[in-house]
C-alpha cells in the first residue's frame, strides 16, 4: 500500500480485496474472549477529529486499542483550533512528536492531501469534505461481500444526497473499481455534475434505481438542505426518494439495505425498513471495526518493512 | 540622459501599421523617430541582439498592487518590479485595497508610491461604489479628478441592476469605462471551483459558468441602454464570449479581457499533477477545456480585446490552507508574456502584431491612457521581446512579494530581454545584460 490513505481513488482493486480478506482475519479477534493483539504495540495513533463524529471516531479507537496502539484523540472543541491555528501548524505540531499514523476528519475537502504534502506521518482519511470517506466504503463493500459471493455481479443502487456526501464519491469508486453496476437517484438538485462520466447509471426515478437491485444504500439527508432550496420539504422527500416499507415489497428478494448512519428516521428511510429483516446497518457499524483495524495493519506493516 | 538609438531589431507597432526591421531613436525620455537606418547623429547607438521585437511597451490593465493595507502579500514597489520584469511598462490597479480606493486619499497615496517606486507606471482605478458596498455611488469625478482612469468593484460584482445602470451613466459622462467583476453571486454561493465532473469528483463545491454570463449580459444590456463602455473583467466562461460577440454585435460598447491563466489551464488541474493546490484557485475559476478553447477562439478573432493578468499576490501563509479557506488568485505578471508567446504566438493561434493589440494597444485605448504605439513623440515606453527565449518559471526568483503561482517549474519559449519607460531602462533580463540596452 502506499504511505497514506486518501481515498479510494488511490487504491487498485487488488489493494482493495487485501483489505477485505485482511478484515475477515481481524474480525475473528473481535470475537474472542479478550479482543486484544499485540500488532501496533509502540506505535502511536493520533485521531484527530474537526467534525464531530461518533461512530467513525469511537470505530477507530477500538480497532487501535484491539490492535495495542496508543491512541490519542484531539477533538475539534478542546485543541487548540480555536486559538486559530492553522490545519498545517497544528499537523506539524503533532509531527513534532513523532506519532506513527493521523486519522483526520475535517469538513474541507482535500484537507488530507494537504496533511499528507507536510507530513511524515501516515494519513487516513477519516472523511474529508465531500470528497471520500474511504474507509465507510471498504467497510460498505465488506457488508455486501458478507452477502453476497461476487461484487461484480451486483446492482447497487444508491438514493439521497448525492452531492454533498463523500460516502457516495468513495462508494461509486469502490463499487466501479470492483465491476458493480451502479444506479444513482436523488433530487437533480442534489446531484453531483458530471457524475454519470464515473461510469454509473443516474436517474431520478428511485424505483428505476431500485428495481432488480442487490443492494440499496440509503443516504444520509441533512435538515437543513431545505434552506438552500434543494427540495422543499422533509414531508415531500419522503415521498419521492424516501425508502418506504412499500418501496422494499417491491426490491428484489434478498435485497439487503445499508445507511452509513446517522439516520433520518422518516426522512429517508421509514423506521420500519431501518429496523426490518432487510437491513444490515448495525452490521455496517461491526464491521467498520474490522475493516479499519486491517486498513491501520496494513499501512503500519508498511512501515515495519522499513518502506 | 543621451539619446539612444536601438538597432537590428524588428518592429511591432500595430497602431502605426510598422512591422518589419527600423530603428527606433529614444531622445529626452521621448520617442523621437522610428525608420529605417537611422543615422546616429551623435546618439548612443545600441546593436540588439539578433531576433528580438521592439513594441510598445505592455500594459496590465488588472493587477491588485495590494497597497495600501495588505504589504505583506504586495507593495506598489514590489508589484512595479515584477511588472517591468514581465514586460509591462504600465498597470492598472483595482481598488480593493484596505481602505478602498473610493477617494482622492487613497489614490494620491497609490500615485505616490509608484513615483518613488519609479518602475511602471500606475493608472489607479477607483470604486464604482462606497467601500465597494454596492450602494452608492463613489465620488467617481474626485477620483478622475486624482488620477483614476476607470471605476470597478472588482472581486465584487455591481449587486444591483440599477447601480450599474447609474455608474454606467455617470462615469460615461467622463468617457471613463466601468470594468465589472460579472458573477451572480446567488449562483455562486460558497462554490470554490468550476462546477462539472472535476469538481464532482473532487468533492469541491462548484461555481457554474453562467453566474458569470448572466451578469455580462445585464452589463451589455445596459451599455447598450445607457450608452456607457462596460469591461468584461477576467473573462472565464464561453457563455460570457457569447455574450460579448452579442453585445458587439449590436453595437454596444462592450470590451473584455482574458487572463493567461484562463487560455492555458484547464479545471483539471485541481486534481493532478498537485491535488488541491491552492495555487490553481482563483475567481473565476479555472473551467473546462471547452471554455478554454473559446478563450482561444476569441482571442483568435478578435471577440477578445485584451489580456490582463489578474495578477493577485497572497502570502504563502494564507495559500498553505484547506483549499475551501484559501483566498481566491494567483500572481500573473512575471509570467504572462511567455505564456503568451508559449501558447498564442508559437502555435500560431494569434500573430505578434494581435498580440501587441491584446496587450499594449487595446488596453491604452479601454483606459483612455497614452503607450499603445511608438509614435513620434510619445513618452518612450518600450518592451523589447525576446521571442524564442528559454524560460524556466521560478518562483522563487519572481520580483513579486508572493509566489502564488502554478507556473513554477513550466518550461516555456519566449521572454522579456529589457523594459524601458520614460526612455529609460527599467529592467534588462541577466539573459541580455552584455547588451547595453
């Protein structure tokens, strides 16, 4: 692998199954009786966080801690940020005492690029912006693997807020590197421009998307997308984008449905599809634990070869 | 200082119809005459180096100089320096210092620091609008009356219809033009780069093309209701060409220009060769490859009167941040001409003689200033060229205070080989010093 990880852009599909069959050998760990490796002893994680996030910083943590690496957490609130340093003086503080690996999340997009230009440091992209959120797609594609033999042979439809969410710019790359037949829908408004030039199939008709589909994955919609007029009302999106139990009668049998969380009971999906047979969302979340403690092994491995 | 005759090179002198070897005879800061083998008569006779150009010399007609108010990323010294460096013996200076220059005060103050700076000279260009609020009007006759040559809120838009329409009729009372930032800023929201599939991919919000055009054509309209001579400023997307060749068309006085930037990248550059360098954000932004084969188009045929800079210095300080927090622009100066000669003159997208018109010629005439032809007489502004010059970009030897440039590094035919203004020389390439220009 290479020193950081950016994005699912920068991986082969080679790079991406070793991460897969890497995580099914970590997630064995995850369930023994003491959950606990001796993998990254000495090595030190730094988890630095601009965007609040649960699930994505709490699965971190656990991977580094099953994989004996210590971690330490800056957390937007109680770094200095709002002393107004700078991304860059804050990374090179960091660098200064010599941590073996950065896991960022911040709301700019590229913000891990411009992290990896100044820093020793390996650096994983924890979510940047818009742009990837690399390690939801792994995982996403990890879930849909426990399904399903072959990725190549599925259709993945994807619905919500298309434009403004790194999920789906890390999911279409993943996905299309792996052979998947993607189906986009959502508002046009909420549609990134130029996106179907990936290779995807792209309509506004969610039951054209749905239809025949292997997996649905549902996103994410922000309340206040209502103010930047892009539908008009929380009532109305459901109605036509929402995942409704009708809408899952009509999906192929064995559909499973997947939200990289948090969600929007009501908004784009019924409660009764988040919490029914189909779903795998508390899945999704096991598995990230997995997925990321072979993405920190992988890259740290790297380093034990002297790179 | 003695007169100076310069030798053995050709002339471009489009307003003149001059294009072919004469001599040009520099006396008392003056052009004195241009023709063929002068005689010495007692000058200092100067034998250029075979292949160079004599024009008139260059001039930016959109730089920011950033003084008064922000010297650590410019001052009116540094920036004369990088221009006569470039080629330019003249530049026009928009207003959006701290304070803005929305009154005498601040445009004396520009004046003078380029009369001690004593490099290129500066023609100061004023607000359209108080503290470019876009809501009322500046004291433009004050501002004529100090030195501006023309009126803009640049870096941000005239708001309102209205005002425009009022500025375009005031300031048309001076035959001074109004240069507008065109870019409708609902459209543009927080957008940080050219809306399509580079910025999709990149997860970077998007600035459409037409924000730009659609104020262009509100201009144009206007123009043409007022009458009032409207500049397109940094004219980026091919909707907005559209628009200018429309507006020509009817007869509007409608101008505008393009910056190298804009004819030689593309919006690609924001994810290769560095991603998110914030060196290729700028307003507009870099677009597409169709919008930049338009820019070409129309500086092919003549749709485009000009070629600015936009020149627009920032300490690294303020660059080396996430691309969303990173102030919009790049420095222009130092590397336009051979960008121009690069990419326009040696792939024979435009002749020297249009080059000449898109950079001294048209701006004079825009801004109503003196330079734009060697005329007998005028002030002996003067850029020798140095066409099929090797140049390396370096950033780090440009005069400009800041070296916000994506250019570093480029590899490019064609140079400056000396800069004079007033009659005398002001910057003489390392490349050409053993040759007394």
């Amino acid at each position: 692998m290479k020193k950081d990880l950016l994005g699912i852009a920068d991986l082969s599909p080679e790079e991406i199954y070793q991460i897969l069959d890497t995580a099914e050998a970590m997630r064995e760990i995850g369930e023994r009786p003491i959950k606990k490796v001796p993998t990254l002893r000495g090595k030190t994680i730094v988890n630095l966080f601009y965007e609040p996030s649960t699930r994505t910083r709490t699965s971190f943590e656990i991977a580094e801690k099953r994989l004996s690496a210590d971690t330490l957490n800056i957390a937007v609130a109680t770094s200095s940020v709002l002393k107004g340093e700078t991304l860059a003086d804050t990374a090179m503080n960091i660098e200064a005492m010599a941590p073996d690996m950065i896991v960022l999340r911040h709301a700019s997009s590229g913000a891990c690029h411009l992290l990896s230009r100044i820093c020793r440091s390996r650096i994983i992209n924890a979510g940047d912006g818009m742009h990837e959120h690399p390690t939801q797609a792994l995982l996403d594609a990890f879930t849909i693997r426990q399904h399903n033999q072959y990725i190549d042979r599925l259709k993945v439809a994807i619905v919500g807020d298309l434009l403004h969410s790194r999920v789906l710019r890390s999911n279409v790359l993943l996905l299309t590197k792996l052979g998947a037949d993607v189906w986009l829908s959502g508002p046009p408004t909420l549609m990134p421009p130029g996106i179907e030039r990936v290779g995807v199939h792209v309509t506004t008709s969610v039951d054209e998307a749905v239809a025949d589909a292997d997996v649905i994955m549902m996103l994410r919609i922000q309340q206040e997308r209502m103010q930047g007029s892009f539908f008009p009302s929380l009532r109305e999106y459901f109605n036509v984008f929402g995942m409704t139990a009708e809408r899952v009668r009509r999906a192929k049998p064995g559909v499973i449905i997947m939200h990289p969380g948090p969600i929007n009971r009501g908004v784009e999906i019924a409660s009764e599809v988040a919490d029914g047979p189909y779903s795998v969302i508390l899945e999704q979340v096991a598995n990230g634990v997995a997925v990321r403690m072979a993405v920190l092994y992988l890259l740290a491995g790297g380093v034990e070869e002297g790179d | 200082m003695p007169s100076r005759l310069l030798k053995g090179a050709r002339v471009v002198d489009p307003a003149n119809g001059r294009n072919g070897e004469f001599d040009v005879l520099i006396e008392n800061g003056r052009i004195a005459r241009v023709g063929k083998d002068l005689p010495a008569e007692g000058s200092s006779v100067v034998e250029l180096p075979r292949g160079l150009i004599i024009c008139p010399g260059l001039i930016d007609m959109h730089v920011h100089l950033r003084e008064p108010g922000q010297e650590h990323k410019e001052t009116v010294a540094t920036g004369t320096a990088a221009a006569v460096a470039g080629g330019f013996t003249a530049v026009a200076c928009m207003p959006n210092t701290s304070p803005v220059n929305d009154n005498a005060g601040v445009t004396g103050y520009i004046l003078r620091k380029a009369a001690d700076a004593s490099l290129a000279r500066v023609y100061p260009i004023g607000a359209v609008s108080r503290g470019q609020l876009g809501e009322q009007l500046a004291d433009i006759a004050e501002l004529r009356e100090a030195g501006c040559v023309a009126i803009t809120d640049d870096g941000r838009p005239v708001a309102t219809a209205l005002l425009m329409r009022r500025a375009l009729e005031y300031a048309g009372m001076f035959n001074m033009a109004v240069i507008e930032h065109c870019e409708d800023q609902t459209l543009k929201g927080d957008g940080v780069a050219h809306e399509g599939f580079q910025a999709s991919t990149l997860g970077l919000r998007g600035i459409p093309g037409v924000a730009e055009s659609i104020m262009a054509l509100r201009d144009i309209s206007l123009a043409e209701l007022t009458g009032g001579a409207v500049h397109i400023a940094h004219m980026s997307a091919r909707q907005s060409l559209d628009a200018v060749r429309y507006g020509k068309a009817r007869g509007a006085r409608v101008t505008c220009e393009v910056t190298p930037h804009h004819f030689v990248l593309t919006d690609e550059m924001l994810g290769a060769p560095v991603p998110y360098d914030t060196n290729v954000k700028m307003n507009p932004p870099l677009r597409d490859a169709a919008d930049r084969d338009a820019m070409l188009q129309g500086l092919a045929d003549g749709s485009v009167d000009v070629i600015a800079t936009d020149h627009a210095p920032h300490h690294y300080d303020e660059k080396q941040v996430e691309f969303d927090h990173a102030p919009f622009g790049i420095t222009g100066l130092e590397t336009a001409l051979s960008l121009c000669f690069d990419r326009l003159v040696h792939p024979g997208i435009v002749s020297m003689s249009r080059l000449i018109e898109l950079l001294a010629v048209n701006p004079a005439r825009i801004l109503h200033v003196p330079g734009g032809s060697l005329s007998a007489g005028a002030p002996a502004d003067i850029t020798i060229l140095a066409p099929d010059l090797p140049v390396t970009v370096s950033a780090a030897r440009m005069r400009s205070k800041s070296k916000n440039t994506p250019f570093d590094g480029w590899q490019l035919r064609g140079g400056v080989a000396a800069t004079i203004v007033d009659g005398r020389t002001v910057y003489l390439n390392d490349e050409f010093a053993s040759s007394r220009i």
